[in-house]
C-alpha cells in the first residue's frame, strides 16, 4: 500500500507542477510566398489554418512556417492587403514531416476577393531520411478486415506476424508456456519479436513484462494516423531495435460527429462462419456542459472544451472452434450476452481543453478488457478441461502542451499503465485441484491432485484430467516525458526531451500445479523433508514455479537537430538511456541464492546507462529525385521475464545483470518520380544485432543444472525493398513492394538451447536461418474509388459515386524448417515449406441522406480460399507437407495408421480460409 500512495501522491504533484511536455505527433507546414506576376517574394503575409488557429507571417524573403501541426488534412490560407487571398485545400501533414506549400499571390483591386487551389499530395517526400510509412485514417479504414489499429500491419514491408508463442517441451510428456497466448510477435526487417517501441500519441506503451509488444488494442475509429517507422529512427525514439510504430488518436473538433458500425459474418451462407461479430462508435465535438451549461452561466472560459468518445467489441468463436461451454454475462447490467471464444472490449475517452490559442491540456483514458479460450487439437474431446485467459488494461496520460512564440513549443506527458492477466481453468487457484482421500489399503489420509491428461481409448487425444497451469499478473508503469522544441531559423529545427519510468511488477507463473506438489508443499503435506519455502503465492503447488516482484526505473534523454536546406536534409541525435534494475534483486536472500543455484558471482550493477548516435541525411537531387542514408545504434534492455525470473525455482533462472540487446542498421534509399503520378523508392539496409537473450547452461559446484539467461545470442539481416507507388488520379491509387531479405542468426528464440538437450539435437555453431525469415515478399495495395458527387462514365454508363474497392495481394516465401533426415547433424531450417499467398478486399458504398450518412461494407478474406501452410503444426518436416493419409512414419518403414493421421492433422495446419464479412455504417 505504501508504494502504491508514493505512486499516486508523485503523479499528483508531478501534474500539479507543471499544469500553472511528447515525441512525434505533430508536423511542419513550411514553404514561400511570392508575387505570381514578378516571381519576387513577399513578406508580411499571413499564412495560416483557420480551424487551428495555427499560422505565421512570411520574412523579408517570403518564407514562412508552422509549427506545432498535428497530423491530418488541412486548408490553408494565405492573405495580405493589396493581394487575393489564396486558400490551399488539402494539405496533408504528417508526423515528423514538413510539409512545404508555395503561395503565388495575384494583385486585386476587389477587397475579399479568394482563389481556390488543390494542394497536390507530394509522392517524393524531401527530408525523408529513413523508411517510415504513414498511413492516414481514411486510408486505415480501406485496409480489408480492419479493426484494429495493428491491423496496419498487414500492409507493411519486410513485417513478418507470428502469434505463436514459444511451449516447451520440459521432458515426461510435460509443457512450460513462456509467453502470453494473446502475444503477437511482429518481425520487422528480420529483427526479433519484442524489439518494437509501441507509441500512443507519443507515449510508450510496451509490455511492461514482456517488453516490446503491444498492449493496447485500439479501434481504428480512435485513430488519426498510424506511422511505421522500419529503417533508422531518430534519437527521441528509444528502447527499440526494429521499428516503431505511433499511432496517434483523434480529437473532438468544433463539430458535433456520431457514427456507428456493426459487422457479422453470419449473414452470408457460408463454409467457414466464426460466429464473427464487431461493432464500433465514436461521438466527437464540443464537450456539452462546459460549452453550452457553462458558457451561459458567464464561465466562457471553459467554452473551449473538446470531447472524443469512442467503443468497440469483437467477439468470435474463430476459425478453430473448441466448442467450449461459454458463460453468460450481463451487457450493462441489462441483458444476457453469450460470451464465445474470443472476447474483446475497447473503450476511450479524451478530452481536450485549450486554455488559449497557446495552452491545451489532452486527458485520454483508454481500457480493454479482452477474455478468450484456446483451442487445442489433442485435447478436443474435453474442451472444458482447457484453461482460459483474460486481460484488463488500462491506459490514463494527461498532456499539457504549451506554445512559446511561434518558433518555440514545449510538450509535458504523465501517463499510467496498468496491465491485468489472468489464466487458469475458469478461475481456479492451484490449491483447489487438490483434497484429502482416505486410503483403505493404507489406512491413511492422502493429499491427492487433478487427473493427469491420459488417452484412455488410445485413439491419440485426450479422454480425461484438467488444464490447471496458473497465471497472474499485476504491472504498474508511471511515465513522465517532457519534450521541447525549437524552430531556430528557417533551417534548423532542435529538439531536447526527457523521459522517466518507474515500474511496479508482479509475475505469478505456476504450472502444473494442480498436477505436482513442490518440495516444500511435499514437506507441508506429505511429511517429506523439510524444504525451504520459495516466494510467491501458493508455495506448495507446481511442478515449475516463476515468480518475481521487481520495482525498476528507467530513463532517458536526447538531443536532436533537423537542419533543412534546399540540397540538403539531416537529421542528428544523440541518446542516452539508463536502468536501475532496483531494490528486490539486491536483497541478501536473492543474491545468495543466484549465486548458490548459478555457481557465479552476481556482479550487480545499480545503475546502467549507454549512448546511441542516430545519423539520418537526404540528398534532393531535384524536385522529382532525392537520395538517403541512415545509420544507428539502437539499444534495448532485455524483457522483465529475462532480468527478474526468481532464483528459487527450478529449470530457468533470470539474470538482472545483462547488457542491453545492440542493433546496429543502416540504409541508402533513393526516390524518383517517375511520371506525374507514379514514383519508385529503392533501399536497401543491413542490420547487425548482438547480446540477444539465450538461456545457456550452467553448472554449480553443488546441486543441479540450471538454465540461466545470458547476453550470448546474435544475428544479421540483410535486405532491398523496391516500392512502386501511384498517387491517387484517374480514380485509383496504388502501392506495389517487393522486399528481398535474409534474416540469419544464433538462436531463434532464448529458449532454443534447451529445447535441443530435450531431443539431443546438437548445439549451434554457426548462425542459421531464423524462424521468421522470409526471403521474398511482395505486397500490393489498390484501391479504386469514386469520391463523392463524382460519377464517370463506363462504356455510356454513369457510375455510382462515393464508394472504393480495395484490394490487398501478399506473397512471401514460406516458413522455414528444419527437413527430417537420418543424419546425424542437418542444418536447422535449411528447406522452406510452400510459398503463401493470399487476397484481402473491401469493398464499401456510402449515401447520404440529409444529414444521415449510410455506408455498406463487404470485406472478403482469402477470396480464392487458398490453403496456405503453415509449419507449426501438423506439418510433416520430412515431406515439407502438411500430414495427409498414406504418409510414412519416418525414419520407420511402415505407414501411419488412419489415427495417427486424424491426430496428426491438427485443422491449424493452415492459415485461415476463405471468409465474407458483411457490415453497416450510420453516422450523423
């Protein structure tokens, strides 16, 4: 309790101080004006955005710019007497971008006269220094079968998706799960699964466990823009060696907005219905009490108050359906809702007041609840047997942001982050698997646990026992960030921030616990030797038991200069980020058992910090062709799990000594226009990675073996992307990627040491493909659209207007995996199974009638319902198939029998098959 006042009281007063700053949200507009008759530029003309109140008056040269500009599609005027004014509609920012728009003024004698131009979208963008994709909300809401935010994903180069998740195989038929069910590990340019920064409007919000991984699942409703940021990113990003990605979330405007959508895939017959069920909405405008109530009670001061509120479900029995008995849940407190194997709930809420045209205070609250069922093929006779899971998340930061003068700004952040899981079988505690007996034969009480899982007909799945592995966990992240940042001249733009965290962790993993006894729980029960007590809750019950209560901190900061000319862009920053690793690995109990059970010494270091130089420069050749380059040093502490897994167990051991995890990339881009709506972008990059997390073993003079996690992994990727873009025109727009890539490596997960002395496979000794290695990847993204009150003409007949059919084609080599063979030795993943591809589309009809807005989407996944492999599971590695009837049990001369093969064919073998998704849009 003491800890958790320190927190709140420290979040208080850290607000109350800086309320009498935030890292890439925001953009630049910058650009001229001029006198279209003479060419000569002007000065003293304002530019600005009427909606924004954002704007500047151009110098003696013309110039001007606007900073401070949160991403979206703006119109921009520009105005000076003597002159009609011209209004660019259009204009679209991007974070982190510069915009530039060039004004030619035309005298007038008319006072108020206007003229009204296009900004065209630019295809090259000039001070790029590295790969990032931006993907605006109008384009997120094209993206086929997209709800959620990460969805984006999909449509990014060298990005590889994998959720499942490492299940070890710890000998005698028993399993360790290491990870969240839920965890999806996102490969960027071959980097590994968790060395992602994940951003909410500038704030980070990693796993506070399991490190990079998201942890907020946001309705793409919420989102304004999401960027992907895959080559070398600048020095306020940190904590991250593969990528970023910052999705920024909207903002209630001076209009009142309201929208609602539903989705289900049970209204079209079909073969392989989920019972899929979505619904989405969002009410956005001025905040009703304080712009309407207020206002007239004379408190105008408060008028200037904006509200977004928004909310989403998906529910689903998924593409595997355990056939699980669901519960029954009250739908706020009024109706009976059937839960189904997947449960997700999303909720938000911000709210934005501004103070002054200079100050505005953002308060954001963001919650999901999500609660699911696996799916398990052997275990499909006893579906109720099988645990379930649930998460609650929540998100809460306040911002007040505050503009100096024009050329100047500064940006405060608190946020917290709580993360809840839980896993068991329907709630069951690992003591409730387990009762007195009387025993006749030995006259005795005995203290007896679940069934085992067995196989009681022999026919390969399981007839009787109960799942009762134990998960619960409790994270608390606090975050202060402050950021400011200054246009100093026309070229150069400087920014400064810092960052401080504080974590409060609490891991509970037990398995089997229903099943095992630990030695102290045989001493407490069954009269065995006494045995030490291990930490943690229930500790008389697990057969593996992993537990830990750290309370780190961490922290950063970066200085970084944008120096911006006409030939030349570049891009310079340094970062230096620190750890303490804190107080509950320095106790005397812990030391002495790490170094009991390791049989090293625990050099622990209190304080850890490193520096990491970012370096990105573009070259624009002309206005059609620009040339870049990137290089950095990016760094990562390993994931909590790694530092802080307790000593007192058995089998694995954490280490909350390790070295960061090293990345160190480059790039060289080059960028040409082609024709007027066509452009090629070429790059290529090169990663070298280090002190990447292996469980190596290690032995003590006393006692037993254990697997202690070290700083000895390491890998390359190696890669060229070639894009094709064309800028939307004639009604359609589109973008084409191919992606060559090697991604090799040690060890293909921290766990993979230990699973090869499980199967007496050698170790390593050269680097070797890695798990996600893709080696060709192509992606297409087409979208043909009409925009509204336009209707051309096809072959003499007028075309319907307001609607877009998008179509999303990827194509990848497959997985790879390592062939059966009777040698002794064979390279790890040295065949690759079937190349997988697949089609997405959406399409989508909107009319409006009045002031009502109805829209209709069809979303169509694998519309040619390909079945694509997978190499996970019923896989047979030495055909390079999936298991079918008349396989051979090798390296056995004999065929399998008919149910060997039913067990075999796990129906996740492939990747999901063909679906259509029909849905309903209002909005007001």
């Amino acid at each position: 309790m003491k800890r958790h006042n320190i927190l709140l009281l420290y979040f208080l007063l850290m607000f109350a101080i800086i309320s009498q700053v935030h890292a890439g949200t925001t953009g630049k507009i910058a650009g001229i004006v001029i006198d279209k008759d003479t060419g000569e530029p002007l000065a003293g003309v304002n530019v600005f955005i009427p909606d924004r109140n954002l704007g500047a008056s151009t110098n003696i040269n013309g110039e001007y710019y606007i900073i401070q500009v949160p991403p979206g599609i703006y119109t921009l005027k520009a105005s000076i007497v003597g002159y009609a004014t011209e209004i660019k509609r259009n204009v679209e920012v991007r974070v982190d971008l510069t915009t530039k728009v060039v004004f030619r003024l035309s005298k007038t004698i008319l006072e108020g006269e206007e003229i009204v131009t296009i900004a065209e979208k630019p295809l090259i963008q000039r001070d790029l220094t590295s790969s990032k994709r931006s993907t605006s909300k109008e384009e997120i809401g094209n993206i086929p079968s997209a709800e959620n935010a990460m969805d984006v994903i999909s449509i990014i180069p060298g990005a590889v998706v994998s959720s499942v998740n490492p299940v070890l195989n710890v000998g005698g038929g028993h399993t360790l799960k290491a990870q969240d069910e839920n965890i999806k590990n996102i490969h960027i340019r071959g980097g590994g699964g968790g060395e992602v920064l994940f951003q909410v409007d500038g704030m980070p919000v990693n796993h506070p466990i399991f490190g990079g991984h998201n942890v907020l699942n946001i309705d793409i409703k919420s989102v304004e823009e999401i960027d992907v940021l895959t080559g070398g990113f600048s020095a306020e990003y940190g904590e991250a060696q593969s990528g970023v990605i910052n999705i920024i979330t909207r903002e209630g405007g001076e209009k009142y907005n309201t929208d609602f959508t539903f989705k289900q895939d049970m209204i079209i017959p079909q073969k392989n219905v989920e019972g899929y069920e979505y619904g989405s909405f969002y009410m956005e405008g001025p905040e009703f009490i304080t712009s309407k109530i207020l206002t007239k009670m004379g408190l105008k001061s408060f008028s200037k108050t904006y509200i977004f509120l928004s909310g989403s479900f998906k529910r689903t029995n998924t593409q595997f359906n355990n056939h699980r008995k669901r519960d029954t849940k009250k739908l706020i407190g009024l109706f009976d809702v059937k839960d189904k194997q997947y449960n997700e709930y999303t909720f938000n809420l911000k709210i934005s007041h501004r103070f002054s045209s200079s100050k505005r205070l953002i308060v954001n609250y963001q919650r999901n609840d999500t609660w699911w069922s696996n799916f398990d093929w052997g275990s499909k006779n006893i579906p109720d047997s099988i645990g379930d899971s649930k998460s609650i998340n929540n998100y809460l930061v306040m911002s007040f942001k505050h503009t100096v003068n024009p050329s100047t700004f500064y940006n405060f952040h608190i946020s917290y982050l709580q993360v809840k899981y839980h896993s068991s079988l329907r709630g069951k505690t690992p003591d409730k698997f387990w009762h007195w007996v009387y025993n006749k034969e030995t006259k005795r009480l005995e203290y007896v646990g679940a069934n085992f899982f067995a196989d009681v007909d022999h026919d390969g799945f399981t007839d009787i026992g109960l799942s009762n592995d134990y998960r619960n966990d409790l994270s608390k992240v606090l975050t202060t960030k402050f950021d400011i940042t200054s246009q100093i001249n026309n070229s150069n733009l400087f920014k400064t921030g810092f960052e401080y965290q504080y974590k409060d962790l609490l891991y509970t993993n037990i398995q089997q616990g229903g099943w095992y006894l630990t030695r102290y729980g045989e001493y407490v029960f069954k009269d065995e030797a006494e045995f030490p007590k291990p930490p943690g809750p229930y500790p008389e019950y697990g057969l593996f038991r992993w537990f830990f209560r750290a309370y780190p901190s961490q922290g950063s900061w970066y200085i970084q200069d944008k120096l911006e000319s006409s030939g030349l862009i570049i891009n310079a920053g340094l970062r230096y980020d620190w750890i303490v690793p804190g107080s509950s690995v320095e106790k005397k109990r812990y030391v002495e058992q790490w170094e009991k059970v390791t049989g090293l010494k625990l050099n622990l270091r209190r304080f850890k910090g490193y520096f990491s130089p970012r370096l990105g420069i573009s070259f624009p050749i002309s206005v059609r062709t620009v040339m870049y380059f990137s290089y950095g040093h990016f760094q990562q502490m390993p994931s909590s799990d790694n530092l802080y897994r307790d000593p007192f167990s058995n089998t694995f051991c954490g280490n909350p000594d390790l070295e960061p995890q090293k990345t160190v990339a480059y790039e060289f881009g080059f960028a040409h226009q082609i024709f007027q709506d066509l452009a090629i972008d070429v790059k290529g990059y090169s990663k070298d990675i280090s002190n990447t997390i292996v469980n190596g073993l290690v032995q003590p003079k006393k006692g037993r073996p254990i697997w202690l996690a070290q700083n000895m992994g390491y890998g390359r990727a190696r890669g060229i992307e070639i894009n094709l873009k064309k800028r939307y025109s004639n009604y359609s727009s589109g973008v084409l990627t191919y992606t060559l890539q090697w991604a090799n490596g040690y060890t293909s997960s921290p766990f993979e040491l230990y699973q090869r002395s499980q199967t007496n496979m050698p170790l390593p000794i050269r680097e070797q493909r890695l798990n996600w290695d893709k080696r060709h990847q192509i992606l297409l993204q087409y979208t043909l659209s009409v925009p509204k009150d336009k209707n051309p003409n096809l072959f003499d007949i007028k075309i319907p207007d307001d609607w877009s059919l998008t179509i999303n084609t990827t194509f990848s080599s497959g997985n790879p995996y390592t062939p059966g063979s009777t040698e002794y030795y064979v390279p790890p993943n040295s065949k690759t199974a079937p190349y997988i591809a697949n089609t997405d589309i959406r399409f989508k009809k909107n009319w409006n009638l009045g002031k009502l807005k109805i829209g209709f989407s069809l979303d169509v996944s694998n519309i040619f319902d390909r079945k694509n492999i997978t190499t996970s599971w019923g896989f047979n590695n030495w055909t390079g198939k999936p298991y079918t009837y008349g396989d051979l049990n090798n390296p056995y001369p004999y065929y399998y029998t008919w149910k060997q093969i039913v067990r075999l064919r796990d129906p996740r073998m492939f990747f999901a098959r063909r679906r259509f998704v029909l849905g309903l849009n209002v909005g007001f």
